[in-house]
C-alpha cells in the first residue's frame, strides 16, 4: 500500500471520528438543555414479581403513541385534544439495550393473543411526547416532552438493601426472616442444613455448590408457591449463575472480631468473599449507574395476587417496601442538580391487574395498597415525598355482566376457554385475625388472556391515564 492510499485511510478515520464526536456532542448539549429547561424527564420503572411491567409499558406507549385510538380521559392532554402522540427512541448515551416493544405489541396483538414474556435484564428508551402549545401571545405551537424510561426487574431492587449490610448483617437479618415465617416449611431440610453449617470449618467447595442450587430452588419456590417479594439474592431468580451466596443462618455467640479472625478456608470467610462480589459487581454497579438517572420512580405490585396468597405474603411485600424505602434519594432537584445528581420528587406505587376484580372493589384495593405505603412511608426520613398509588389494568381482559341479578366477570382464562366468575369482594381494611384471612383463601381469581380483537388497533385498559396524570400531569 503507497503512501497517499495510507493518508487517505488515516483521513477517513479522523473524519468518521470527528463527525462521530461532533454528533455526540450535538446530542449532550440538546440533552443538557433539555434538563435545564424541564422538557427531559427520567422514570424508573421497575415491579415485584407478577405485576406485568412489560405489558404496562407496551400499554403506556401505545396509547401514547396512538392518540386517536386511546382513551385516555384522565390524562389532560389528551382529554383537550393537545396530545398530538409520540415517537419511540433509543435512550441517549444510556448504553442499554432498548425496550423490546415491537415483540410485546406483536404478542399482545397476535392471533391468539398472548401475553408478553417478563424482561429479565434492564433496559431504557425515550418516548417523544409531542403536544401542542398554547402560547398567549404567539398563537398555536408545539411543544415535546422527552419521557426517558428505564425499565429493571424488580427482583434487583430487592438487592439493594445489601448495599447497606455486611456479611454478618445479612445472615442475622435472613435467620430472622426464616424464624419469624412460614417460609422455612417450604425446605425445611435445606434450613436445618444451613442452620448447622458451621462457620469456622473448613469450606467444601462440592457441598456448598449442592446448598447454593437447593437455595435458588428454595427462594423459587417463595416466589411461586408462597407469593413472596422480599427473596435475596434477587439475581438468583432470574439467572442460572453459579453466585454461590448462601447465608449461615446461626451466628449465635460469635462477635464481629471471632468473625474476622476465621482462617481465610473457612465457610465464613469463603462466603463472605462471596457475599461482598455480588454486592460490589453487580449490586453497587447497577446502583450507580441506573439510580443516578431517575427523576421520578413507578413500581407495579401484584396486589390481587399478594392479598389471596395470605397473611404472609402481604407481610412479606410490606417488608419489602420498607427495605427499599431508604434506596432512592429523595427530594426536589435545583435546575442545576437535575444534570448531574437529580432527586426522587414522585414516588407511584400501582396495583395492577384490577380487571381480575369487579369496579366496586377497586377502590378497596388501592386504598389498601394505600395503607401500606402510609405505614411504610410515616417517619421523618419521608415526609414531604410525594407517594401516590393508584389500581390499573394496563389491558383490560375482563368485562362485568349481570347474571340472575349478580355482578360478575367474563373473560378467557389462559388456554382460551370462556368462563364467568365472581371474585371474593375486597374489603378496604384488612382482616383483624387470623381467621378472617379465611375469606381470601382459596378465592384467588383466574389468570385471564389478552382480549381478542386488539389487533384493530384499541387496547382497553383501566385508569392508565390516570397513572399517567400522576406521572406526567405536572410536566405537560
């Protein structure tokens, strides 16, 4: 190769590099003042297992995008015709996969439909909300919002409470929970083993191997059979990865200082090491980097689902909550902090799946999801955040009818047979003991199918556009 033909490379390579920086830099400086000028906001968007995030935001999107086909009353824009619709992009300078939402349109809108499958990683888009403008003296314009959404599994929230516990804090606070439920009759033998394991004995890489998959079966069945939220690792019920974190569940007698001075081969110190990888690769990573971003946060709970599974289980998801209550900093962000370090200013909890319900229980629901917050969020550390909850069906899958003189929902369930049930009513406190919990038991509602007919372009939900009100009501 002569010379001119290497200079002429080396010039297209520093042109394809200069034209690569100038374009990121034209995109950070529109992103910057987009910030500056309130027209950028960012919202996690996260949900405890079996609340359907991936349908929620196929539903959010579509309707937005589609202003003409929604129904969307209770979102202001839409009610006076401002809402012109919205463009689906990549997220700026995220680095994450986008949001596959071309799959769950096709799914929800295939023939039969079906539900989309769970995200099990996280990902971020930007939804370009284009409204129209009133100006008072310049007439008519347009404006656009950027909402930028950054979607993650709710199982990995539930990580992030041991970004503020050591080792030895983790295994007390799992003995604990072991100890104070019912959750150990899932595996009692596993429980009993890991009770047993003795701290200081030298670790055996083959048994502990055997007790790590036994353990990710055990927090799998938490989740499946008992309807349980609070379950670390959080990774572990999405991945097959070998993360070998097991707790000691018996600590007793052994200070801090007998525990450090273990040999470096014992089960205390193997498993700490353990303990403290996960949390620093990929517990603080994901932290940092996603939490950073957020302006406001939205996380859907299974409420239906926790109420008919028992006490348990909703005491478990009241755990949760004030677990991950301290995980987001909160507060109103300067013009200047929303650049670099915004602030948590909204924090929407939404119960979804309320078409499994009649309309006459969905206020029973979210007031007693309400409860919950109100219990969770009381001290100082809280007040003033602004906390909304709200009952959603992000697709509506159920109509009411009225049979010899009774309220009652139609709908197929997920093979696609017809049926006809009524759910056990809702009541907005909960039961005061332990037999009333009688009244839920055995009354969980069935799973239903996406409706038919959705592929002509109107995708029925319940109150999204009231969510949407309190996501976005103050911005547009």
């Amino acid at each position: 190769m002569d010379s001119a033909d290497q200079d002429s490379k080396r010039s297209k390579r520093f042109k394809e590099k200069w034209r690569r920086w100038r374009q990121g830099a034209q995109e950070k400086s529109h992103w910057v003042a987009e910030r500056l000028m309130d027209r950028r906001i960012c919202v996690g968007v996260t949900g405890f297992s079996g609340a359907g995030k991936s349908t929620l935001l196929t539903s959010l999107i579509y309707q937005l995008s589609h202003p003409q086909k929604a129904q969307l009353p209770g979102f202001a824009p839409a009610l006076t015709g401002d809402l012109l619709g919205a463009e689906l992009k990549p997220a700026l300078d995220s680095g994450l996969p986008p949001f596959d939402y071309g799959g769950c349109l096709n799914a929800l809108m295939s023939q039969p439909p079906r539900w989309p499958q769970s995200t099990r990683g996280v990902s971020a888009m930007e939804l370009h909300i284009h409204l129209r403008n009133h100006h008072r003296f310049r007439g008519a314009g347009t404006k656009t919002l950027i909402l930028e959404l950054r979607d993650y599994p709710g199982e990995w929230l539930m990580d992030l409470p041991l970004l503020r516990m050591d080792y030895r804090e983790w295994c007390r606070h799992q003995a604990h929970i072991v100890n104070a439920d019912s959750r150990a009759r899932l595996a009692p033998q596993l429980i009993s083993r890991l009770a047993a394991l003795c701290p200081q004995a030298p670790a055996q890489e083959a048994q502990l191997a055997v007790l790590w998959e036994e353990y990710r079966q055990f927090l799998l069945k938490c989740r499946t059979q008992s309807k349980l939220s609070y379950l670390q690792p959080g990774r572990a019920l999405l991945e097959k990865k070998d993360y070998g974190l097991l707790p000691l569940l018996d600590l007793r007698g052994l200070s801090a200082e007998a525990l450090a001075a273990m040999p470096d081969n014992s089960n205390y110190q193997v498993l700490r090491r353990r303990y403290k990888d996960y949390v620093q690769e990929q517990v603080a990573p994901f932290a940092e980097s996603h939490f950073r971003h957020l302006d406001r946060q939205l996380i859907l709970v299974d409420m239906i689902g926790t109420l008919f599974a028992g006490e348990q289980a909703l005491d478990d998801m009241c755990l949760a909550f004030a677990q991950i209550a301290d995980t987001f900093r909160y507060g109103k962000s300067g013009r200047f902090n929303r650049l670099w370090r915004p602030k948590v200013d909204r924090l929407l909890f939404a119960a979804t799946k309320v078409d499994q319900v009649l309309a006459a229980d969905h206020d029973a629901l979210r007031q007693l999801l309400g409860q919950q917050l109100q219990q969770t969020f009381s001290g100082a550390r809280h007040r003033g955040l602004p906390i909304f909850s709200e009952a959603i069906a992000a697709v509506r899958c159920s109509r009411e009818d009225q049979r010899s003189g009774r309220r009652m929902l139609v709908g197929h369930d997920l093979q696609g047979r017809y049926l006809g049930f009524e759910n056990a009513e809702i009541f907005s406190q909960l039961p005061a003991d332990q037999a009333d919990w009688g009244h839920y038991t055995g009354a969980a509602p069935p799973q239903l199918r996406p409706p038919q007919g959705m592929a002509s372009g109107h995708i029925p939900h319940i109150r999204v556009d009231a969510l949407l009100n309190l996501l976005l009501g103050d911005k547009v």
